[in-house]
C-alpha cells in the first residue's frame, strides 16, 4: 500500500527538520563537494555529518558517488535549491510581517 501524499510531504520536511541537514543542502547548492569539504564548514563530529548524510541519501534529497578516494554528495535535483530559496522567501516574510507588527505596537502605545 503506498503512502498517501500528504504524508510523504510530511516526511520531506521532517527531513529538513535539522540543522545540520539544512546546512549541508545550502552547501551543495553551489555544486558536489566532497565529505572533508562539509566537515570543515559545518564543524560538526564526522559520525554526526555522516548521519544526517545518510538520512538526506535515504529521502532523495542528495547523491553521493566517488571520486577516487574521496565521497562526494550533490543535491538530487536543482529543485531542493529551489525549494530552500522559498524557504528563506517564506522566512523573510514571516520575520519583515513580525517585525512590522511589533514596530505598530510600539508606535500605537498609550502614552503613559
């Protein structure tokens, strides 16, 4: 029986639920990069990364192949780029529409 799909939504953004995974997508966006790569711009432990890589490699979301030693990891598709840019539209909007709401309150206060 298959999942319906709103659960598999779900899932897809319970995938993007954690801040390392987030970051390793950021990291990608500019093309592969090998595993030392990420290591060394998220400074988390290598057990750690390797995890949350392995959760991102199970959801489709990144690929990793070799490249004579190295692992390199790429995003499966340029949409999960594209899905993060709307992620950070929706954020600005949210904080911009928070922000403005709290400068009207401030500016609407009773004198005391």
């Amino acid at each position: 029986m298959s999942m319906p799909l709103y659960q598999a939504k779900a899932e897809l953004f319970r995938t993007l639920g954690h801040p390392v995974r987030i970051r390793v997508l950021e990291l990608l966006q500019d093309g592969p990069k090998p595993v030392r790569d990420l290591l060394a711009a998220i400074e988390v432990e290598p057990s750690n990364l390797s995890q949350q890589l392995a959760v991102l490699r199970r959801a489709g979301m990144v690929t990793s192949s070799r490249d004579g030693a190295l692992v390199m990891y790429a995003l499966s598709t340029p949409d999960v780029a594209d899905l993060l840019a709307a992620g950070r539209r929706i954020l600005g909007t949210v904080l911009s529409e928070r922000d403005g709401l709290l400068s009207e309150l401030r500016t609407s206060e009773p004198a005391r």
